[in-house]
C-alpha cells in the first residue's frame, strides 16, 4: 500500500510538473505585440499585413513556420541581412510570442494583376505540369493556400513580388533552407514563376 501511494504521490508530483511547463511554454500574445512593435512593424506593417510587395505579409501565418524562419535566419542557414540582424536579437521566447501574435492576425485579401497570365498560374498550382515533373502546389499549400500548419505555410494572398522573389532564390540556390521547394523552383521558367505568384496573390 506505502509502494502504491508513493507511486501516486510521485506520478501527482510528475503531472503537476508537467502541466507548468505547458503553462509556461505558452505564448504571450502581449509581449508579442510589443515585440513586434519594437522589431517588425516597420516593414511588415500594424497588423502583419505588409503594404510593401517587396515584404511579405505574416498575418494568420502558421506560428511553427515563423518560428522555424527566424531561427534559420538567426543562424544564417536563411540569407537576408536585415533579418539577418532583426532576428538576431531575439530569444526563443521572442521568436514564440511574436509568431503566435502574428498568427492571431487576421490576413487581408491581395488580387492577381495579369488576367491572361493568371491561367498559367492556377493550372501550375492545381495540376502542376507532369511532362515537367512540376508538381501541384495544391498539394501542399492546399486548394485554397491555407497551408498545412507545422509543415506548409499559409501563401494565399501573399504579395507577388514576394513570393516570385523567393522562387527565384530557390531555383538560383541563394534560399538553402527547404530542398523540396529548390527541386520544384528549379524546373520552373521565369514566366512561370511569375504566374503561379500572380495566381497565389489573388487566391481566396
């Protein structure tokens, strides 16, 4: 009986200590907010909604894949001097809050520009080009670019210039940080890459 109740006192004890550090390891959205205000709000606007086509939009972003950025960022396995620098000044816990603050935003909607380049774009994003070896990009950003959370990120309304920006640099090998989207850019031509990031920038 003493054995059966040390057990249980030992296996309280075990669940208590781990239901503090679940309390612990969540998010402050507070200190998110003001982290991001001091750090990320010049480029990437109040709400995480960029106006500026050159930098994304990181509203409603899945928090694990702006975790897993700023982390490669801070240690260079992702090139960008500016973010480079920005994220280098984070902690984990930065890094946490503000991606779970940015998470909680709500993303606004972009549009595609080119009406005739657009088809392109969509037939690469649902069907992919098979003669190509290109595939979907439905398949794992979703039908609707909502993304796969921990594993794909969310690219629907994304800015254009951003996202053919970042195809280029997966094709040219200058963004080393995710072998499968530098095996797809690489078939890709440039008119094609320009019209899967003009479909993604108005897909709803």
């Amino acid at each position: 009986m003493k054995l059966h109740a040390s057990l249980l006192v030992a296996a309280a004890a075990a669940a208590l200590s781990l239901s503090a550090h679940a309390q612990s390891a969540k998010p402050d959205l507070a200190k998110g907010s003001a982290s991001y205000g001091a750090v990320c709000v010049a480029c990437h606007a109040a709400d995480g909604n960029s106006t500026t086509p050159a930098n994304p939009k990181l509203a409603q972003q899945h928090p694990e894949y702006l975790i897993k950025q700023l982390q490669e960022y801070k240690s260079g396995k992702r090139k960008n001097a500016i973010m480079q620098g920005m994220a280098a000044s984070l902690s984990d816990d930065d890094m946490r809050n503000i991606a779970y603050w940015l998470a909680s935003q709500k993303a606004k909607e972009g549009f595609a520009s080119d009406a005739e380049l657009v088809k392109l774009g969509e037939r690469i994003y649902r069907g992919g080009l098979a003669d190509r070896g290109i595939a979907a990009c439905a398949g794992c950003h979703s039908p609707n670019g909502a993304g796969i959370p921990s594993q794909f990120p969310h690219i629907a309304g994304q800015h254009a210039e951003y996202t053919e920006t970042q195809l280029r640099h997966f094709r040219d090998g200058s963004r080393a940080n995710n072998p499968q989207m530098a095996g797809v850019a690489a078939k890709m031509t440039d008119r094609e890459i320009k019209a899967v990031s003009d479909y993604i920038a108005g897909l709803r």
